[in-house]
C-alpha cells in the first residue's frame, strides 16, 4: 500500500455543534473517534448525507452477508491502494468469518483459490475497478446465488468503498493508532 500524507487535519469537535459533535462522537472505536470523521467533520453536512448511505451499506439492513460484502470491501479497497480502508475492513473481515489466509488471498485476486461465488464477488470489484461495469460472466455466475436486490446492493457497496478509498487517500487520513501500522 501506498503511504499517504495528511492533507485535511483533524477538527477540533469543541468547535462544532452539539448536534455534529454528537454524531462524530458515535463513531467511537476503543473510545476514540474514528480518523476518518475527525477529518470528515470539516464538512460536517457532507459527513451527514454520506453517513446515510454508508450506514446501509454497512447494516444488516442491505441485502448482503457480512462476509460476502466484506469480500467486496477488502477487494476494493486493495486494488485503490487505500491502507485505511484495507486495515479497517480487515478488523471488520474477521469478525464477519473471513480467516486470515482469506483476507490476505483478496489481494491476489479471483484465481487464488476461491469457490466459484467468491472468486466472482473479488472479480465483480476488479471488472468495476477496470471497466466501470460488472461482465456478463461476473454477473451470471453471482447471479447464480444473488436475486436482483442482492446484485444491486453489490454494485453500490463497491461503488461505495470506492469513492471512501479516493477520499481516504487523497485526503491523507492517518491509520487509527489501534490498526497494524499505525505510526506511533
């Protein structure tokens, strides 16, 4: 992975509404706020109309397993160079089942030793990645096992992590200091 440097500081939440501060605040992992919204909360209403979406795509709401959509996340987040994304999504990996032979195969692609399904979920995020479109055989075979709903949340879940993997880099948001990595 590419290191990034930090373009957007962090922002001091003493300076922000009680209602932002307070949704800033619910992204606490190990009692701190997440990186990525003690940078998001710059713009606290882009960070409130974005958090929406992510929050269905990231809930037992959407129409995908957790380990199937954590398959996609990590796949597309590895091919945007996007370190955040990946070490954030590898905690959120195992905890949805994934081994850590699995998380570190997602980097390696669709040929490395997956089940048909699994191979063409990471294949789903490369056609996207490269061609802006899921192939037809990546679709066929997904649809195999997918209805339309579940092929659609597919797509925006990827779609997703790709818009947060271009603004987790090009933003330069550092590693939270309890991800591998961090500097210290």
């Amino acid at each position: 992975m590419i290191e990034r440097k930090q373009r957007v500081p962090f922002r001091d939440f003493a300076t922000l509404s009680d209602k932002d501060r307070e949704m800033g605040e619910r992204t606490q992992i190990n009692g701190k706020v997440a990186n990525i919204f003690r940078v998001l909360m710059q713009h606290p209403k882009l960070a409130r109309e974005w958090s929406k979406f992510a929050s269905y795509i990231l809930s037992d709401r959407q129409t995908l397993n957790a380990r199937d959509r954590e398959i996609a996340i990590l796949r597309i987040g590895w091919l945007n160079q996007a370190p955040y994304e990946w070490e954030q999504h590898v905690r959120m990996a195992r905890a949805a089942g994934l081994t850590g032979d699995e998380i570190e195969r997602v980097g390696k692609g669709p040929a490395a030793g997956w089940n048909r399904h699994d191979a063409a979920l990471i294949q789903a995020a490369d056609d996207l990645f490269e061609n802006s479109i899921v192939s037809d055989e990546t679709w066929k075979t997904l649809s195999e096992r997918y209805n339309t709903q579940q092929m659609m949340d597919l797509v925006f879940t990827i779609g997703q992590y790709n818009l947060v993997s271009w603004a987790l880099n090009s933003l330069g948001v550092p590693l939270d200091d309890y991800l591998p990595g961090a500097k210290k």
